[in-house]
C-alpha cells in the first residue's frame, strides 16, 4: 500500500531517493520501525482501556501458588501485537504476494479463535473458555483452507511445492517428496501444533513472547535467503546469484516478502515485551498466543523449513511434549513425571524462580535458532 506509493513517487525530480524502498532490506526495517513505534505509542492507551473494563486474567486453581497475586493482570494483549504486526505488513509489503495474504490469513483467523476463548474467560470468570474441540475444529479449518489454497494454486515454484527439506543435507541432492494430500495433513500439522504449542508456553510473564522473537528473527534470515537474488562482483562484474542456491536450500521467490512479515512481528513482540516483561503489566492471552503459533507455522511451511522447525522452535516443542507425556502417563499409569506440566511450572516448583525460568527458556531458544541457522552452511 504505503510502499507502492511511495515507489511510485520516485520518478519524480527530487525524490529520487525512494527508489530505496523497492529493496526488501528497506522494507524490513521500515516494518520493524513502525511495528515498534505503534507498540509504544498504542501500548499505554490499550492496556489502560483493558483496566478501565476489568478484562483481567484468570488464573488457574491448580497452578503454582506465587500466580494467585497475578489475578486481575489485564490479558487480551495480543490484540496489540496482531494490530501492529498486521498493519505493518499492509503498508510494507507488496500485497500482489499471495503468500502475504495466506499468512495474514491465518494470523487473524487464530487471533479471532483466541479472542473467542480469551473472552469467553473473562465472561464467565473462570480458565474453561472455548471449549478444545471447538478450537481445534477452527484451526484446522482455517489452517486448511490456507493448506488446499496454496497447494492447489501453484503458489510455489513447479516441483518444490511437495518437498520437504531436510536439515544438514544438500537439497538438490536429498529431499523427500510426499503425495499431495499427505503433505497438505503434515504441513496442517505444523500450523495447528506450533500454534497450540506458542499457546502452551504463555504461561510466564515474557516467557512465550521472547522465542517467539527470536524464531521470528531467524525465519527472517531464512525467508530472505529463500526468496533474494543478489548481485555480487566477480573479476570485477557484477554477477547475479540466488541465495538459495548457493546454500543448496529450497528457493521459494515470494518467501522475500515474509521476511517483511517476519520483521513486524519483531518490531511488535518486542513492543508488546516492554510491557509483558516481569512482572507483567499485560498477559498476551490465547489471542495472541494462537495468532503467533499460527504465524510462525505457517512460516515454516511458505520457507520450507517444516522439519527445521522442530530445532527453531524447540522450546515450545518440548513444552507441549511435557504435556502429553504428562497425561499419558498419569492415565497409564497414574504417576506424574513433572511435578506440574507445562515443563516451566515444574522448573518454577523446583525452586526456581519465575524470572530465571523466563530468562533460561529465552538462553536456550537463542542457542537452538543459531543452530538452527547453522543448518545452512553444514550441507
């Protein structure tokens, strides 16, 4: 919108210079900038409206103790960071992408499913929202018309539209290829199960909001490397390279315009972390928990790092595994392995205090995203 514009001027004597922003490196500043920006400005206002109508978390009986004191805490956060992740991408973005759309998509759509469930909460004055099953049955129908839209489109390159990539290996060399109807079951899976999974990990003041900006970070990277054709000299000419190639990874040429998307969603989680930080002044909620989880999916299937993402993301799988573990073996054999699931509670009755559990979780999320970007060089 605002970048068409703008480019459009620089035909004219003077304004030369907004030539710049046809580059995608302008343009992912440019939105990290004014997701940022709009974070501090509409941040005050938002969480004052949330106080002022008493739209306080509820916090779970059977939790730790030290949460009781949080009752009360404005929730419903996340509709600041869908705002001003979402504004951003219309206004630096080139929305001819259809990825662009597919994304925002599904971002809003999970937002509104949290939404229901978080208000639900509140209405009722008790954690039992949206039911599960009918949370489930609207992520999979919104992550599955996204899934049938893409893979029936033609949306990615002839031929890498089934792959799937395989971490530390040459992609021309080794991938598998699966039948359209399972790829679009295990990319659906990826989608719903990160975004269950971001959902999981919102429990701590901060402790889902610094991953999730530290997966959007390095999908940066990997958008950007997936999607850029760059100019390098050799022997003194300029030469045309693609980026991908080079780093024998999928090459997707619309995925450059997630590294847009990518950006805002820094630029908002780290504005919406000025004010989730411990102890929190605002709760994101399962607004902005699904909306996230979802964004981040749906990263993972458009750059085609699906597999790559059990590494990037491996906080918040390892999180949604201590649930189901948890469950599985108090039903098998009425015995808990964690003193409380998920993982952070049991570290937090170990002794721990919330804010080392926070601060170690966002440790190893960092670690895992440099090794999961070590993946393009080890090939």
């Amino acid at each position: 919108m605002l970048f068409e514009a703008l480019f459009r001027l620089h035909r004219t004597e003077g304004l030369r210079w907004l030539y710049v922003v046809r580059f995608t490196s302008t343009r992912i500043i440019l939105a990290t900038l004014t997701a940022l920006l709009m974070s501090f400005i509409i941040g005050p206002w938002f969480i004052n409206r949330l106080r002022s109508r008493q739209i306080g978390e509820q916090i779970r009986t059977d939790g730790p103790e030290t949460h009781k004191k949080k009752a009360g805490t404005p929730t419903m956060g996340g509709s600041l960071i869908i705002l001003c992740l979402v504004v951003p991408c219309l206004l630096w973005c080139d929305l001819k992408s259809g990825f662009v759309w597919l994304i925002l998509m599904v971002t809003v759509g999970y937002g509104v499913i949290g939404f229901l469930d978080d208000y639900l909460k509140i209405s009722r004055k008790n954690k039992k929202g949206l039911p599960g099953r009918f949370k489930m049955l609207g992520q999979i129908t919104i992550g599955g018309v996204a899934m049938v839209y893409l893979y029936t489109q033609g949306l990615f390159p002839r031929g890498e539209a089934l792959n799937l990539a395989l971490p530390f290996t040459d992609y021309e060399i080794f991938h598998i290829t699966l039948p359209l109807a399972v790829y679009i079951g295990f990319a659906l899976f990826v989608v719903v199960g990160t975004s269950n999974a971001v959902n999981i990990t919102d429990g701590l003041d901060g402790l889902a909001i610094g991953p999730v900006i530290v997966a959007a970070a390095a999908f940066l990277i990997l958008a950007y490397i997936a999607g850029v054709e760059t100019t390098i000299i050799t022997r003194g000419h300029p030469e045309g390279v693609v980026l991908a190639q080079y780093l024998k990874v999928p090459h997707v040429p619309a995925a450059a315009e997630l590294a847009i998307y990518c950006g805002a969603m820094i630029g908002a989680g780290v504005g919406f972390l000025w004010y989730n930080a411990y102890p929190a002044s605002v709760f994101m909620g399962d607004v902005g928990a699904l909306a996230l989880g979802g964004g981040l999916g749906m990263l993972a299937v458009l750059t085609k790092n699906e597999i790559t993402m059990v590494i990037l993301g491996g906080v918040f799988v390892v999180e949604i595994l201590s649930v189901v573990i948890q469950v599985a073996s108090f039903k098998l054999t009425g015995k808990r392995v964690f003193k409380m699931a998920p993982l952070h509670h049991h570290f937090e009755l170990k002794g721990w205090h919330e804010s080392k559990v926070i601060v170690r979780f966002w440790i190893v999320s960092i670690l895992l995203a440099l090794v999961a970007l070590g993946t393009l060089k080890l090939r």
